[in-house]
C-alpha cells in the first residue's frame, strides 16, 4: 500500500512575521523557513504506518519554488521514501494544490493521501476537503488517531462536543490534528540518508495541472495593537466599563 504526503515550505513558526511596506504580503526575505508543523505531523503518522507493516512505500508531495527541496528532504530524513516536488514560481491556492494532488494521487495509485490540516501562513484549511471532492472519496479531517487495518481506515476526530471516530474505506484523505502525535527528532544519520533518495521534479503542465490563481490578495495588514489594560476601583466600575466602553455586555 502506498501513502502520499502533502508538505508545504512555510515561515517558522517561531518567527514574528513583518507585514511588507506597500501592504502586498508578508515579508519573508531572510526570514526562517521550514516545514509546515500540520504536514510533519502528518509525514510522522505515514512513518508510524510503515513501521507498523501497513504501508510500503511513503510518497511525500510539495509545490512551489525551487527551495522546496529542503522541505523534501526533511520528511526523507523522517523516513519517506521517496519525493516529488511540483515546481512553480506561481503563488499556489488550495484548489491548485488539490488538483495537483489528486493528479499524482492517481499516477501513484496512493491509497491514503495524508497532509496537515491546515498551513500555518494562510490558515485556509481547504486542500483536504478539496482533494477528496475531486476524487470523490472519503475524508477525516482533525484527526487524532488513525488505525488502518483490512482496506480501510478507523478515524478519530476532534469535534466540538468532543470525540468522533468514523470508518473509511480506502483510498481515502486524512488531514492531520495536533494531537495525533510527536514527531521525532531527525537524526544526523538520517539526514545524511536523505541526501541518497530521490526528488522527481515536475512541471504543474505536466500534469494536466492549471494552477493559475483565481484569488487576488487586495491587502495585508496587521492586527490593531491592544491597548494596555486598566485597574477598576470595585465590580460596579467594572460593569460599567464592560457595558458602556467595551460593548460587550
């Protein structure tokens, strides 16, 4: 069975980002950047599948620039098996990436198509559901255990009220919950393996694959800044400061 994995190449998340002067992005010139947290979670779970004998072969996918390697490398360093990396200058939306996927989804015959929930730069949380409606196959979003076993997949996921677990029948999409599990330190040793296994580059055309954007970014601002937080004598000025300046009550 094989697995495909989506990665995305974002700002650290340890890094504050910088809104650009002319208000048109982020800046992210000489700023850090490294694998989106939501798809090393999800390169993990692949990781986990193989060594526990469900999964033979582990396909991590990403698109973008050139230095979308690095990212490649990281998840082979984890333990992929092998990498694809869709390069494009063009700045990539959730429904390219889902074609894309599901393009190298069925050239692969992937069984699972496991990727983070949701990217930490754009927050749209779409590809998934995405993927799997242009497949016409089944999803679990958040999930937080997954145990697959006898062509299909039994899924927790995280609800509002609580706890969801549902069965899917294989192929299927899974995006990966925070708690799913901990990624493992990438060892020296693995690093330097990575740098043996392979990285096909392709070209979104040459997947049948049109990528062009159908949103436009009107402007980029930051949050207002909270203003300081101020003593109040007794609950009575508290109240009237909730009601009559905050608006909350």
């Amino acid at each position: 069975m094989k697995i495909l994995v989506a990665v995305k190449r974002v700002v650290d998340y340890n890094v504050k980002v910088r809104v650009k002067s002319d208000n048109s992005g982020v800046d992210i010139a000489n700023v850090k950047m490294s694998m989106n947290p939501f798809d090393e979670i999800a390169v993990e779970e692949a990781v986990r599948l193989k060594e526990a004998g469900v999964v033979s072969e582990i396909i991590v996918v990403s698109a973008g620039i050139t230095q979308c390697q690095e990212t490649l490398r990281t998840a082979l360093a984890i333990g992929a098996d092998r990498a694809i990396l869709v390069e494009t200058d063009t700045d990539l939306q959730p429904l390219a990436v889902a074609k894309i996927l599901k393009a190298l989804s069925e050239k692969e015959q992937a069984q699972i198509i496991i990727l983070g929930k949701q990217a930490i730069d754009d927050d749209s949380n779409q590809t998934g559901q995405m993927l799997a409606s242009l497949m016409d196959i089944p999803q679990a979003t958040f999930a937080s255990k997954v145990v697959v076993a006898d062509g299909k997949a039994t899924v927790t996921r995280e609800v509002d009220g609580g706890l969801e677990t549902i069965a899917l029948l294989l192929p299927a999409v899974i995006t990966t919950d925070l708690r799913l599990n901990e990624p493992r330190y990438v060892t020296l040793p693995n690093i330097m393996k990575a740098k043996k296994k392979t990285i096909d580059i392709v070209k979104p055309e040459d997947l049948g694959v049109d990528v062009t954007p159908r949103l436009k970014t009107l402007k980029v601002e930051e949050p207002p800044k909270r203003s300081a937080g101020v003593m109040v004598a007794d609950v009575a000025a508290l109240v009237e400061k909730l009601k009559n300046e905050a608006k909350v009550i």
